[in-house]
C-alpha cells in the first residue's frame, strides 16, 4: 500500500540518499501518519519498501519514542515533566488531563481520541508548563485551560484538521482563554535577538 500511494515520495527518499538505512527515519514517519503507528505487519512493510531486513527496522521503531508500535489516539499529548515545568505547574496539568479524559498515562481514550504520556525536556523552558499535541508545541499551558483544549482539539478532529503524528504539520500555539489554540510564530530554532549590552 505504501509503495503504490506514495511511490513518487519513497522514489525521492531512495535517491536522496546514499545508503538505505539513512531513508528508514522518514520512511517510518510517513508509515506512521498512514497507519497510525507501527505494528509488525507496519514494520514489515517498511522493511521490504526500503529492502532492508525487518530487524534493522524494528530495533529502530524500538529506539524512539517517537515511533508508536501500538495504536495511539489521534491526537498524541505529551506533557514536558522535567524540573522547570513541574516547578511551573506539569503535574497540575497531567492530573487535569487524566481527570477529564479518565485515562492514566500512556493510555487512549476509548474513543481513540487522545493518548498522553509524559516526557522530559521539549526545550521550551521558558514557556512552562510546555507540552506537545502531535508534536506542535503548546506553551504556558494551565490546568483551567484543558478542557478548552480537550475541546478544540476534538472539533479539530472531527472537522479532519488533525495534525500528522510524525510532527509534518507541528507549529507553535498558545492557549486563549477559553482554551482553544492560537497559532503563534515559531519560537524554536530561532536566532534570539541581539541585546544591547549592560554597559
Ligand atoms: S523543562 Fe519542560 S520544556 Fe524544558
């Protein structure tokens, strides 16, 4: 399946690069936003696309955790646990989050809507309590504002505007009052601005 919808795409991975192996990451990406994680046929699959042997791939998709190897929710939330965003609320945060999807961690709602996990740093400490919803950044996220959240993201889903679980389509939002994600301007990677000197 993968070989005949996305032919032109595995054509211009293959050519990309010298040695196969070097294609396995974007090739498991994109399995992934097909499948919705990758199980062993999944894996199998990728394997005989790339013609490398099924081993070389799963020890790959066992590797990163990135790589879901069991069915997740449409929406992946991943909230940052590492020392400043607990100091600035994350545990708040992941008991909101359980509390009103009646999930534990790494567990999926029963409508296959949302799964959440914790995660360490997602370098965004300036803005805590960070966390990911299918990799786009959410920042300053506050317990008051996730079931607004909960909310938007699955008005999202059912009007087919979901965010690709490999992050393709992952951007920086902040949270309105009322909960719902605001597009802001990609703060990582960026190069800070020169600041005058204290002198
Ligand atoms: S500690 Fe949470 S983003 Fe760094």
């Amino acid at each position: 399946m993968l070989r005949e919808k996305y032919a032109s795409e595995i054509d211009t991975l293959r050519s990309r690069f010298a040695h196969r192996r070097s294609a396995v990451l974007p090739m498991l990406y994109l399995a992934q936003d097909e499948y919705g994680s990758l199980g062993e046929e999944v894996v199998r699959e990728v394997a005989d696309v790339l013609d490398l042997p099924p081993t070389d791939i799963f020890e790959v998709v066992g590797f990163y955790t990135l790589f879901y190897d069991r069915p997740v929710g449409t929406w992946m939330i991943q909230v940052c646990d590492d020392a400043p965003c607990c100091y600035c609320g994350a545990e708040e945060v992941m008991a909101a989050l359980k509390e009103q999807l009646g999930i534990c961690e790494n567990e999926t709602t029963e409508d296959g809507m949302f799964t959440i996990q914790r995660v360490k740093c997602l370098a965004a400490c300036g803005n805590a309590p960070a966390i990911q919803v299918n990799l786009a950044y959410l920042y300053d996220v506050t317990p008051e504002k996730i079931d607004g959240m909960l909310r938007d993201l699955r008005s999202r889903a059912e009007r087919g505007e979901t965010f690709r679980l490999s992050g393709r389509d992952a951007d920086d939002y902040t949270l309105a009052p009322d909960g719902s994600l605001q597009r802001i301007e990609r703060r990582l990677g960026k190069t800070p601005e020169p600041q005058p000197s204290a002198a």
